[in-house]
C-alpha cells in the first residue's frame, strides 16, 4: 500500500487516530500529512530527526524520545476515558 493510499484510508476514518511519524522519515511524507491535520478525530506528534523506527541513533535521546511518544500515547487513550 503506498503512502497516498494510507492517507485517504486514514481521511476516511470516523475513530479516534494518533499518527506519531517523523520527518526524517522517508516513508512519512510530510505534504501530504496536511489534509488530516485539520480533522478532529486525528492528532499527529512528529519528530524532527528520527527514522522509520523513531530512534535518533542516539541511546540517551533514543530514550528521552521513547518516553515523550509513551506520554502521548497514554495521554491519547486516556482522552475519553
């Protein structure tokens, strides 16, 4: 499935959505990231300089990342609750 596809699939979706990427990623297309962000049911947290798998390359700020994304995650499921 290419990255277009999974942006309609992702506009078309009712439920609640955390979209957690980074720009240094070669497969999170940043442009076409500005149709959902306008939508409500969506929240996005976006790293500035990690890769596909998040991590920096860094062990310390690897963890200091981990934590904030743990944050978000946990703040984003504990919204409705």
């Amino acid at each position: 499935m290419e990255w277009e596809d999974i942006i309609n699939k992702i506009k078309s979706m009712e439920n609640k959505i955390l979209i957690i990427g980074s720009f240094q990623d070669k497969c999170y297309n940043a442009k076409n990231l500005t149709e959902i962000y306008n939508k409500n049911n969506i929240k996005t947290y976006e790293l500035m300089n990690a890769d596909h798998s998040l991590e920096i390359n860094d062990t310390i700020k690897d963890i200091e990342q981990l934590k904030i994304i743990l944050e978000k995650i946990k703040e984003f499921i504990e919204e409705d609750i």
